[in-house]
C-alpha cells in the first residue's frame, strides 16, 4: 500500500521517527522481560504470572524489527508538517490542570486553566473573554454533576463558596 | 424461535417502562449531540458520556448505552455529510458522496437518506442479533477456556492485522494494547505486573482513560497541529429535507444491500465497519444507473454506506453479547460500561440477567425510532453545534474529557496517565498506526490471559490441550490463516506489480 512503484524516481529514505518508534518498542520489550523475571514462578500446574508478559515481549520485540525495516526502507506512510507550538501550549495546559488538582486548587480553576489554554493553541487570542466563559462554563458543569448527579468533583477555594 | 419473541417481549416491558423510555432520550439525545461534534467518533461519544450513568442502575444505565451507541453513530454521519470530516474510517464512504451534496444543495436529502437508512437498517440487524444472540448463546455454552482463548486470538488477529492498511502496524498497536493490560496486580496469584511501586498503577490501566486520552486528547493535538493547512468549511443544509420520490427509488435498495453486508460482517469477530461500508459503496457504484453522478454526490452512495454501518454496529453487539467479545473500539467502550457494574457479557449473563440483556436488546429498537423522530426536524440544532468555532470547540471536548477523569479518580497519577495517551494517541495519529486496537488488546488481553492459564491448569500444563478441543483447534488455525493472509497477499501485490 505505500509500496512505491517500481521505478518510481523518489529516493527511498530512512525514516529518522521510524527509527526511533522500533528502538522505544524494543526497550518496552525489555522492560517487559525484566519485570516478567522478577515475579515468582508459577502454581504447580500452568503458566504463572511472569508468562504472558514474556509472550507480549517477544511479540513486542518482533514488532520492532518490522518497524525498523519499515523505517530503513523507508516504508511509513507519508505525513505532512506538523506545527509543534499549539500541541505544546495544550500539553501546558493539561500540565497546569494536573498541577491544580495536585495542590487542591479545585475542579473550576484546573479545567478554566486547560479551557484557556487550549483556544489559545487554536489561534484564539481574546484571553480574557475566554477566560471568563471558561470560568462560567466549568461552574455550570460543577453545578450540574456536583448537585445534579451527585459526582464528587474535588473542590478548591472557587467551589465552596458555591 | 417462540422462546426469542417471548423473550423479546419481556425485553420490551423493561424498556417501555417510562423511566427507561427516558433514560433511552437522554441517551439519544446527549450520543448525537456528543457524536456530531467534528472529530469524536461513537467509540469517544460512548467514553466521554460513561460518567453521566456513574449513578444509574445497571438497567437503565445499559438501556441509555443503547442510545447513546447509536446516536452517536448517527452524530458522526451529519458530521461527515456537513464537513467532510469523517469521525471514523466507517463514515469515510457517507463523507465521499454526502458531503458532495450538501454542496450541490441536496444536504437535506443527503441526511434524510442517511437517517431512515440507519433507521431501517438498524431494525433489520437488531432483529437479526435477536434471533442469532440466544443460537449462539447455546453454542457458546459448550465453550471450555481453551476455545474462549482460541476465539479471543481470532479476535486479535482480524481486528488489528486482517483488514488494516498494514498488519505489522495494527499489530503493533495491539501489542501496545496487550502490554498496558499487563499493568496491575495479576488476579490469579496477586503478583503486581509492571507497577514500579505506584500504587495507583496496582488497579490496573483504566479502559475509560485509555479510550479518552487516545481518541479526545490525541484528537485536540492532532488537529491542532495541523490546523495551518487547511479549514474545514460547514456546509449549510439548503432547500428541502425530504426525499423525493425518486430519491427514496434511488435509496431502498441501497439501504438493503447495505444491511446485507453489515450485519453478517459486524456479526463476525472481524472487527470495524470499514469493510462493510466499503464494499457496500464499491457495489452501489457498479449496480447504479447513474454511474456519471458517484464522486460528485450520489445518494446510493450514502444511503448504502450508512446502511452498512448501522447495520455492523448492531452486529457487533452480538460476539459481545453472547461471547462478550468486543470486536470494535465502540465494542470495547460498550464492555467497559457492562463492567463497571461487575457484569460480564456472555452466555451466563443471558441466563442470570435475562432482563438487562433482552432489556438492551429492546431498547436498540426504541433508540431507533426515537433517532428517526427526533433526528430531522432537529437538525437545525445539530447543523448550529457543528458551527461551534474551533478553539472553543476542542477546548470544551477537552474540559469535559478531563472532567470523566477527574470524576472517576482525582488522582495526579490518572490524569498524567490521560495526558501521555494523549501524547501516544497523537504520535499514532502523525504516524499512522490505527488505535482500536489498542483498546481492545487493552480490555480483552487480560480476559485471554486468564482463560488461557485455566485452560492450562486444567490440563495439568499439558499446551497441547489448545489443539484437541476442535472448536479450539478451528478457531486457531483461523486465526493463524487471518494472521498470515495479508502478508501473502501483500507478496503478491507486490509480485504483480513487478510483472507490469
């Protein structure tokens, strides 16, 4: 399928991600192996519980020779430009939300804090607005499974004034 | 046969009870609404809404299941008729000749055909899996481990290698799968696997987690990083909803054949419904009288495609229900929700359950035609949710994809794990490996694992106890037979090539 036809004149080029895909699959491999040597072994009868991810592992380790032929004939599927920025602000985003959840700073501020930054990765720059109806968005959610259908939502300073 | 339509009308009563009828709306109404959103796919509708039936009896938490499974199927197919972005590889057919009318202005026919196609064809499958589920139920009873194991590989092999662009990439994606299904403590011998002393990794990798951090998070980066190349554009619905008479000729057909290769396609372990829709687009292009209009917006090619793709997703629920196989991602979401009330699909539930199963069953019949009633003169109101702008939109998908998270477990650990999926769900996508398979190798690795090691406990060791179980036997040289196929046939392909 992304077989080039023969004859075609682009040059088949060693894909650098692919390299690095079928290198990530075989450290998980020996992860996998590592970890698997560590439990006890099995019941009297059967396997126990170091066997499937021995299984997995050799599966695992398979796989990454058939990416890394991929990758070294240049076999991946085409891709075009990616634009690093806006994936990074959004990861800041989740980062800050995790961050707030971590230090008790309360369900409304942690998903404003992600609702703002990632408008921001999709080009908006009203920050402000934004924030505003993030802020009233992510109390209306509050309100609706705290009160509503009884979810505990964990709360900061914003949520026990409600 | 006298024993399914007793059955059936015992499933009706539960259903019709006006509770369940509207815990059913609810479930219509939020999988539509979730599932027309541009890029969020049933498999993300079912995942993202899953915190919503949190407080919910089983029954009627199953019953909305049923409505937001099709709902958002239905969510999906606006969506890829409105703007060409086909939440899924199974809408890509409706995307191709849908979106070409709504441009000519026939967007309403358009949605008319793709509705009362999924409506008919929904009714025929579920009758279908009516009748085949308690068939197969009996079959399935005669099933020792080493048969669910052997079934469980065929599982694996179809979904991920068979019908994919390239087999060592779905397989890959399954691994990936197989190896997070690892994690946590091992239930036979209470062994922590691959832990590394977090306890919160003791619990294993939440399906939920893995489901909206792949498909929501993956999504929101994805898009946004290839937002400069090119904006969707919404095409507004123009001129009349209805069909007219010689759209509905042009569409029955269709809509028949399309539930003809659906149902029996979605009904194997063979996973997705991009087969199904494809061959069902391939074979209204051929049968058409009007071949000159296919690519430039012919209604056989919506009314077949979405024919097809309902009528597989009814058939996936019937390896999930009565071998409680999931075979798709959507499959695998409808699992996950079974559960989270300790419930396990499967012959056993039929006899124990009788009234959640049959009640569900019910149900996908009263979804249907809710989704027919409610669908087209709403579709004002889903066309102004696709007109939502894009910074807003993919922020509040991801506001309230953290939010299923934050409710289930509030934990740092869970939601760094929902970020990193999201950055694997990402890569996935830039590379191009496909990502169900990742959730079911996930949520159907372990079940495998323990039917294999309890097969082998009971044969005291011996593996040759795979092969003389001849279900097992059978199902194994299947899978091995779908495993092998595709790099044959790649060969060949390849073979071919080199003779021209």
């Amino acid at each position: 399928m992304t077989d080039r036809a023969p004859g075609d004149p682009s040059p088949r080029r060693v894909d650098r991600a692919g390299l690095v895909i079928a290198f990530a699959l075989a450290v998980l491999a020996v992860v996998l192996v590592f970890d698997a040597f560590r439990l006890p072994p099995g019941a009297m009868y059967g396997v126990g519980p170091g066997a499937m991810p021995l299984v997995v592992a050799v599966g695992l380790g398979l796989l990454a020779i058939g990416n890394l032929i991929d990758a070294l004939r240049g076999n991946m599927p085409p891709r075009e430009s990616a634009d690093p920025k806006p994936v990074l602000l959004i990861l800041g985003g989740l980062a800050l939300l995790i961050a707030i959840i971590g230090f008790g700073g309360g369900f409304i501020l942690a998903t404003s804090a992600l609702f703002v930054a990632t408008s921001a990765a999709f080009g908006r720059r009203a920050l402000l607005i934004d924030a505003a109806i993030a802020l009233v968005l992510s109390t209306l959610i509050f309100l609706a499974f705290d009160k509503l259908l009884t979810l505990s939502l964990p709360t900061g300073p914003l949520e026990r004034l409600l | 046969m006298i024993d399914t339509f007793a059955q059936l009308a015992h499933g009706m009563a539960v259903a019709l009870q006006p509770l369940n009828l509207l815990y059913a709306l609810i479930g219509v109404f939020l999988g539509t609404a979730v599932g027309v959103l541009p890029g969020i796919g049933p498999a993300l509708t079912v995942a993202l809404l899953l915190p919503v039936t949190y407080k919910l009896d089983p029954g009627g938490s199953l019953i909305m299941f049923a409505g937001i499974y099709y709902g958002g199927m239905y969510g999906g197919s606006t969506t890829a008729i409105l703007i060409n972005t086909p939440g899924e590889s199974a809408s890509m057919a409706t995307a191709l000749e849908g979106n070409k009318m709504a441009k000519a202005g026939r967007g309403g026919p358009a949605l008319a055909t793709a509705a009362i196609g999924s409506f008919v064809a929904g009714t025929i499958a579920t009758i279908g899996l009516a009748f085949l589920a308690p068939w197969l139920v009996d079959f399935a009873v005669r099933f020792g481990p080493e048969d669910y194991f052997a079934l469980m590989c065929v599982a694996f092999v179809t979904v991920s290698a068979t019908f994919g662009d390239s087999p060592i990439r779905g397989l890959t994606s399954l691994f990936i799968g197989l190896t997070l299904g690892l994690i946590g403590i091992d239930k036979l011998t209470g062994q922590a696997r691959l832990a590394f002393g977090i306890p919160e990794l003791l619990d294993g990798v939440e399906v939920t987690t893995l489901a909206v951090g792949l498909f929501a998070v993956g999504e929101a980066l994805y898009v946004a990083s290839r937002r400069h190349h090119a904006e969707e554009k919404l095409e507004p619905v123009r001129g009349s909803l209805w069909m007219t008479r010689e759209d509905w000729k042009r569409s029955w057909k269709p809509w028949l054949r399309g539930t003809m290769f659906g149902f029996p396609i979605g009904a194997l372990p063979a996973g997705g419904a991009e087969i199904p829709t494809f061959l069902s687009y391939s074979t209204e292009k051929r049968l058409t009288k009007h071949p000159e209009e296919f690519g430039k917006g012919a209604i056989e090619g919506v009314a077949g495609p979405e024919a097809a793709n309902n009528a597989s997703a009814a058939g996936t629920l019937v390896p999930l229900l009565t071998l409680g196989l999931p075979t798709s991602a959507t499959a695998a979401m409808m699992l996950a929700g079974f559960q989270q009330y300790g419930l396990n699909p499967g012959p056993l539930l039929f006899a124990e359950r009788p009234d959640l199963v049959w009640g569900l069953i019910a149900s996908l019949f009263i979804a249907n035609v809710m989704l027919l009633v409610l669908n087209l003169p709403l579709v004002g109101l889903w066309v102004r949710l696709l007109a939502i702008p894009q910074p807003w939109l993919y922020a509040g998908i991801l506001a309230f994809a953290t939010m299923g998270t934050i409710a289930a477990k509030p934990s740092v650990v869970e939601l760094s794990m929902l970020a990193g999926f999201g950055v694997m769900g990402f890569l996935m996508r830039r590379f191009d490996y496909p990502i169900a398979p990742v959730v079911v190798g996930l949520i159907l690795g372990p079940i495998a694992e323990s039917q294999l090691r309890r097969a082998l406990q009971i044969s005291l060791g011996d593996p040759l106890t795979l092969v003389q179980s001849p279900i097992s036997a059978t199902l194994l040289a299947i899978a091995l037979i779908a495993l092998v196929a595709p790099f044959v046939l790649k060969g060949l392909g390849r073979f071919k090539a080199n003779e021209d």
